[in-house]
C-alpha cells in the first residue's frame, strides 16, 4: 500500500491532526470520539501511524524533509 520509511514521517503533527479531527468530532454530536483523543495521547508512533491509515490518511504528505 504505502512504500514509506516511518522514520521520517512527522508523528507529532500526524497526532496533532488526528487529535483535531477527533475533537472535532466530538463537539460535532460525536462524544465517544473524545477517548480516541486521550488514547494518541498515550499512542506508540506504530499506533498513530495505524490509526491514521485506518483513518485513509495520506502518509505522504506527512513526510519530513519532502522535497517540493
């Protein structure tokens, strides 16, 4: 699916994005969505990244360093 090096994706704003969607989710009428947020909180970098994909996140453009 995805030919990446999971080093060199930026997790933290990987986690910060899925942690907005997740918020925004929860003042949309969705309050369960709020676990999902304490649960990044506590994530691996491999659980993120699951999430994320899971999620049909494009880890691409989370890569460091990219060249444009």
């Amino acid at each position: 699916m995805y030919d990446l090096d999971y080093d060199k994706i930026d997790i933290e704003r990987l986690r910060s994005d899925l942690a907005d969607e997740f918020g925004a989710a929860t003042y949309s009428g969705f309050p369960v969505a709020m676990v999902d947020v304490f649960d990044l909180d506590n994530a691996t970098d491999e659980e993120v990244i699951g999430k994320a994909l899971n999620m049909g996140y494009d880890l691409n453009k989370y890569q460091k360093n990219k060249n444009f």
